[in-house]
C-alpha cells in the first residue's frame, strides 16, 4: 500500500489534532484492540484516556486525541468504527469542545528555589499537594495550554519528575449560539 | 437441559448449519473432540492446520458459506494464523475455533498457551476468549453473525479447557439483541442522495468502466451485475478476487485488470471518465502508481465498509451498500450513460491489438503454461471449480481459464499465499462435491501444503492438481529477470526433485507425468476418467515463461509492457 493515499485536488484544513470521544464495551482487550489498531495503521496518538461511561457498568469512554495528520480523519474515523466493541465515536475539533488534563510533578526544594517555585505555581494556579522537608508535589487541571505552559515552566528547576494524563474533552456548550 | 461446555459448542455448531469441520485435535481442544462423535457434522482430519484453515477458506470461497475450522492451542492455533490472516485480507466468512488452556493457567507460560487472541487482532473481524460454559452459544452466534454478515471476515472463538468441561444450562439466542453486539452494525440505511448523485455522474459519462471487485461475488450481487450492465451496456472488469462475478464469455468483459490483467482492462481504466468501483478496494496490485491510475476519472465508490473509502482514492461519490442493494438503487434511478458506441469502438481496438497471446507449443515440450491451462480447461466439465497457489501459474489461470460464474475461481488475492491450493481444493470439493475441482499449482506452491493430498485420499475427497512445474520460484524469477539483471538468487528448484509422480503415489493419489504436447492431452484425459481418488499431474513446463502483460511494480498503469510478440507493434 502507498504510504501517502492519493487524495486528489481536495484542499487540507490544517488542523493538527482531533479528539475523538469513543465509548466502547468493557471488555477485557479493547484498549488493545484499539492501542493495536493505531499502531498497525500508523494513526498517531497524543493522548489516550479512559474512564467508566456515565451510568454504564457496561460500558467505558475513551478520549483519544488523534494527530488528524498521520492520517485522514474520516480514515481514523471508519477504521475505528470496525472495531466490533467500539459502541460509538464522536469527533470534537478542538475548538468544538473543552478539553482539560492533569499535570503532577514532584520538585526538589532548597532555600534558594522556594520562592521562585512558589510564584510559578501561583502564576500557573497549580496546587501543592504533598510536601516533604526536600521536595514538594503540585498539581494542575487544566486546558493543555496551561499544562504546556507549567511543564515549560517548571524546565528551569532541578530535578522534577513530571507526568501529565493526556486531555479528556467534552462537547462546549451552547455551539449553536456560538454560530 | 444440562451439557458439558463441550457439547455446547458442537450443538452451537449444528445450530448454524455447519456441515464440515476441518480440523486437527489436540491437548486443551479435546473435550471438544468427544462429543464430536455423537454429532451429525463431517470432521476432516487434517495433516497441518494450516491446511484445515485453508480448506475451510476453500469451502467458503465456493459455496458462500462460512467455513469452519478447529484446532488446539499453542502451536495448533499458531499453524492457523496463515489462513486467518490470508481470509482476513480477502474478505473470507471463516470461523475459528482454538482450544486454550484452563482459565486458572492463562497468563502463566503453561503448556501449550498461547495469546492466540492477543496474535490474530488485527487479523480477525473480531475474537472471543470464552469465559464461561455459559457463554458458548452466544459466542458461537455471534462469531457467525459477524462473520457473515457486512463486510465478511475470519473470527476466533478461544475456549480454555475448563470451559469446555464445565457444566452448562443449553439456550441458544433467538435474535441479534442476544448475540450482545451493541458497537455492530454492519448495514447503513442507503444514502438515496449519493445514488441520486451517482446517477447524475453516470448520466453525464462517455467513457465508463465497471470496475468489480471481491466485494460482488460476497454481497451475491452476479445477477445484479449482469442487468446493470447489460442495460447501461458499460464495460466491466473483475479484478482477481472477482473472477466470475461476470461471465467471461459476454462481449462486454474486458478481463481482468492490474499489474497482469489484460491490456483493454488496464488501459480502459486509464481513459476512463467514470470509474465505478463495486466492492473493490483499489488494491496496489490493481492501482500501479496511484496518482497515474485513472488519472482524468470520476469515481463512484460503493463498498460495505465505509473505511474503504478515500483510503486509497478521493471518491466523488461514495455509497455504503452491499454491491447488489446499490445496483438495484442505480437502476431505480435510471442511471444511464451517454451513447457508448465511440467507446466501445475505442475499446474493441484495443482488444483487436493486444489479445492475450504465448509463444507456439513445442510439439517435443516443454509445454507452454498457458497451453497447458487452455488444455485443461477445453477437457473440464462446465462448472469447474479452479483453485490456485500463489505465482505466475496463479495469474496465468485466472488469465486463460474462462470463468462463467461465482464461485468457481478459488485463490489467494490479498496475501498472496503460496500453498493455499491443494487445501483450498480439498475445502471446494467438499461444499461442492458435485462438481470437478482443479489446483493449478506452481512446483514452489506444492510443496508447501502437498501433505494435505493425505487427507483428500484418506477423506474420500478427488480433486485434480495440475502442478505446472517450471523447476523455480517462478514468480520470483520472472522479477529477478526482468529488474535485477536477470541475478537468480535462490529461486531454483529442481524439476526432478521430488519425484511428483513417487510423491503423488506415496499419498494414496494417482500421479502422472507429461513432458511433451502427445503426453499433455493424454494425461488430462486419463485425469479426466478417474473421480474416486485425487490425480496429480506433473506437468514440465518452460522454465523461461513470463507472465504479460506486466506493469512492474510501482509504475504507472499506461507502462503496461505486453507480451514480446506485439511489441513493435504501435499502441
Ligand atoms: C508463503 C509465501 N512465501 C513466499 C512468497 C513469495 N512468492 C510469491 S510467488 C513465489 C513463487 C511461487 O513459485 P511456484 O509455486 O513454483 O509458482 P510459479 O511462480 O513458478 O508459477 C514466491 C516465492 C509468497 N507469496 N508466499
Ligand atoms: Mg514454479
């Protein structure tokens, strides 16, 4: 197969991610069949989370933010749609949805870097959440922008150990007013 | 009523019609082999699974009835990943059934365990790892439902031991909502605003071509197919997972297209200013290079599956059917071209310049493939099941044997598996036992799957295999010829070893040998009159034969390169 479908004259709207809100059978494997299906097709991920469906022990949602770039969306899209545990999917473009993630990072503490530390976190809005005499661990949920932000951020500290969880997203309200 | 797991299953069997089992025992399958006794359902005892998947594909292929195979876990399911992959690539009904290892031992490298779930996901519609008695029916229904139904597949069914030997209170599901598949749902309403667009484009077309792929011979669309075209009076080509959706004896079939099809089908394609693909999937084998491949057309894409879509090729109108629901809609809507005539005349000219052709049979041999084919062919009684390995005897077959219906062309398109025929064969003749079934083989191929012939002879099952023995990997040759300055590497392999005709004779089969063009005639009629054990033919042909025409890999549809003996000739 041709590493780069043909497409025709068609222009492209650059949009570099899409999240995509899959709700899907709880099922033993179906994080696999999905991990193994991006894989297998080359779609690239950013972030992948997973969450009980609202009211469903049947069921859980999982928001994947595809790189609409690795490959068509409306390709993404169908393939995933195969996946027989795969109930439903629902496309947001990042302007059509609130998206939000959670960053935690430990940083090593000393005189010197207290204060500093202490207004980055102010200015990022992140919360202290675990302290010890040498170091402290903060949190952030927000948009990705914040995370990204923070993280960049806190690269001039020493010694940070940093984990981010990937974005959830959830339609905004009130679209239709919006047009 | 109460049953053992076991039982279950092979009830659950009887309940979908299954007929057949191809299928070899072992360790975490046997409780399964117990009740199999008592049940109605013929079980073929294989000689490798590999050759009960293939067999099971060859059933399915020829009768349109999923095949079913069933084997044990560990290396018996890993022999059966071959034909589970080769039936996912082709679109091939099959279900699988793996025995796995007690629920209490999955996970701890006990013996014979294997993932086999985790290795045939992305070769599976979709698989089960059964965790409960209980649940055997809906499983079974499921796997069925699935692999019939939208867009066909293979699918595995893993049953641990205990499973299978735990006690179950029987049911089966009476309907679709009990199978448990809320995420399937594999027919969409039709789009009437894409079959109204469809129409319109067709409506505006001087230069059509119906481009038919696998996807007509699964939806059982031939008789759609046939008023369609012969109403809008459009050219059609099969593709070589097509073979015989259309008759190859009406005037309106140009043959196959691709990187071996024939120069009208190709090159029609190529000028054409509507492409109408039905169930194909724009394969790489079909396309050449893709931004060359029908560079100035239209296309209207209908297929089962939406992912199909503008995967490969922008599509101006897609439509979600099964082929022979669309067809019906486009004639509904009056969808007709503009007077073809100019067309046609363009198109008869190119058929009048480059027919198929080969080089003239030497009377002292060795024979000429094609030669060979068109020999066997003349002798068949009509309705021939043909299978096929993988090869240029494969493209040769579907080239120079006319096919008139569905079902009668049995081979391995989109994995190209060597040693898919003489299994494929055994599986044909068993769903339809009524008619003749030939495997045109490559020596290469033969060896690969010949101990299935074993099970033909002792199963009562008589095909006919014609290996066309060119002494290499002949397809490999050609390449090597033609791209690597003609630097053979490991692709010769000896027309005399094996001894076909010793080897033949050591499975229970009648073998037979021909060298020159008196031989070739009476072997076939010898081959002819036997129908109680299977006959192999070790037919010696010229080791030098290419397969044309050719459009080598990658290039452009238009650098069609014809056979030697019209070259010269202007295009
Ligand atoms: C299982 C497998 N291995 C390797 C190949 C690559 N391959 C394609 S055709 C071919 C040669 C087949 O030789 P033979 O059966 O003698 O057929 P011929 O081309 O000579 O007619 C090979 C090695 C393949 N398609 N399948
Ligand atoms: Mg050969």
């Amino acid at each position: 197969m041709s590493p780069e479908p043909y497409l025709g004259d068609v222009a492209h709207t650059p949009v570099r991610h899409h999240i995509l809100s899959v709700l899907v059978e709880n099922k033993a494997g179906v994080l696999a069949r999905i991990a193994g299906l991006f894989a297998r097709r080359g779609f690239n991920i950013y972030s992948l989370a997973v969450a009980p469906a609202e009211g469903h022990a049947r069921f859980s949602r999982v928001t994947i933010v595809v790189d609409a770039e690795s490959a068509p969306l409306e390709q993404i899209m169908g393939q995933l749609d195969k996946l027989v545990n795969v109930v439903a999917i629902t496309d947001l473009a990042p302007s059509d949805a609130v998206e939000r993630e959670l960053l935690l990072a430990t940083i090593k503490t000393n005189v010197a870097n207290r204060t500093p530390l202490l207004d980055t976190l102010g200015d990022a809005g992140a919360a202290i959440i675990d302290v010890d005499p040498g170091a402290v661990t903060v949190m952030l949920a927000g948009t990705p922008g914040a995370c990204d932000a923070l993280e960049k951020a806190l690269e001039g500290f020493a010694e940070v150990e940093l984990h981010r969880t990937g974005r959830v997203a959830l339609p905004r309200l009130g679209r239709a007013a919006k047009a | 009523m109460q049953l053992t797991g076991a039982q279950a299953l092979i009830k659950s069997l009887e309940q979908e019609g299954v007929d057949t089992i191809f299928g070899l025992p072992g360790g975490a399958i046997l409780p399964v082999y117990d009740p199999l006794i008592d049940s109605t359902i013929r079980h073929i005892l294989v000689r490798h699974e590999q050759g009960a998947g293939h067999m099971a594909e060859g059933y399915a292929l020829a009768t349109g009835r999923p095949g079913v195979a069933m084997v044990t876990s560990g290396p018996g399911a890993t022999n059966i990943v071959t034909p589970i992959g080769n039936a996912h690539m082709d679109s091939t009904p099959l279900v699988v059934i793996t025995g796995q290892v007690a629920t209490g031992s999955i996970g701890t490298d006990a013996f014979q365990e294997c993932d086999i779930t985790g290795i045939t996901m992305g070769i599976t519609k979709h698989n089960f790892l059964v965790q409960s008695a209980q649940e055997i029916p809906r499983a079974v229904a499921a796997a069925f439902h699935l692999a019939t139904t939208g867009r066909p597949g293979p699918v595995l069914i893993d049953v641990p031991k205990d499973v299978t030997q735990s006690m179950m209170d029987w049911w089966y599901p009476a309907t679709v909502e009990e199978f448990d598949l809320p995420g399937y749902r594999p027919e969409v309403p039709l789009d009437e605003g894409a079959v109204a667009r469809a129409a319109a484009l067709i409506g505006q077309s001087e230069r059509p071509v119906l481009y038919v792929g696998g996807g007509t011979l699964k939806s059982h669309a031939a008789s759609e197919l046939l008023a369609f075209a012969e109403r809008t009076a459009m050219p059609v080509v099969t593709t070589l997972m097509a073979r015989g959706a259309f008759p190859d004896s009406h005037n309106q079939h140009l043959g196959m297209p691709g990187m071996h099809g024939m120069y009208s089908a190709v090159t029609a394609i190529q000028k054409c200013d509507l492409l109408i693909s039905l169930g194909a999937r724009f394969d790489d084998r079909v396309t050449g290079k893709i931004p060359a491949f029908a560079a100035g057309a239209k296309v209207i894409h209908v297929d089962i599956d939406r992912a199909e879509f503008n995967k490969v090729r922008r599509a101006d109108v897609s439509i979600q059917s099964n082929v022979a629901c669309a067809l019906r809609a486009l004639d509904a809507a009056g969808a007709t071209p503009k007077n073809l005539d100019g067309w046609w005349k363009t198109i008869r000219s190119w058929q009048a310049q480059y027919p198929l052709v080969y080089d003239e049979p030497t009377v002292d041999g060795p024979l000429r493939p094609q030669h060979v084919i068109e020999a066997i062919a003349a002798k068949a009684s009509p309705g021939t099941i043909v299978t096929a390995g993988v090869g240029q005897h494969q493209m040769w077959a579907s080239q120079f044997w006319k096919f008139e219906e569905p079902g009668t062309w049995v081979n391995s398109g989109g994995a190209g598996t060597m040693g898919f025929g003489v299994p494929a064969a055994i599986g044909a003749k068993v769903g339809r036992p009524e008619r003749t079934v030939w495997c045109i083989d490559g020596d290469g191929c033969f060896q690969m799957t010949a101990q299935e012939l074993v099970t033909a002879r002792a199963e009562g099952i008589p095909i006919k295999v014609a290996i066309l023995n060119n002494a290499y990997l002949g397809m490999v040759r050609q390449w090597q010829e033609m791209f690597y300055d003609e630097r053979y590497s490991e692709v010769y392999l000896n027309a005399d070893l094996p001894d076909y005709v010793k080897w033949a004779e050591a499975m229970g089969c009648v073998g037979l040998r021909a060298r020159n063009l008196k031989e070739m005639h009476e072997v076939i009629e010898e081959a002819n009159r036997i129908n109680d054990v299977p006959v192999v033919i070790d037919f010696r042909t010229d080791s030098s034969e290419k397969v044309f025409p050719m459009v080598a890999a990658g290039a452009s549809n238009d650098d069609i390169m014809v056979h030697p003996l019209q070259r010269g000739a202007s295009k």
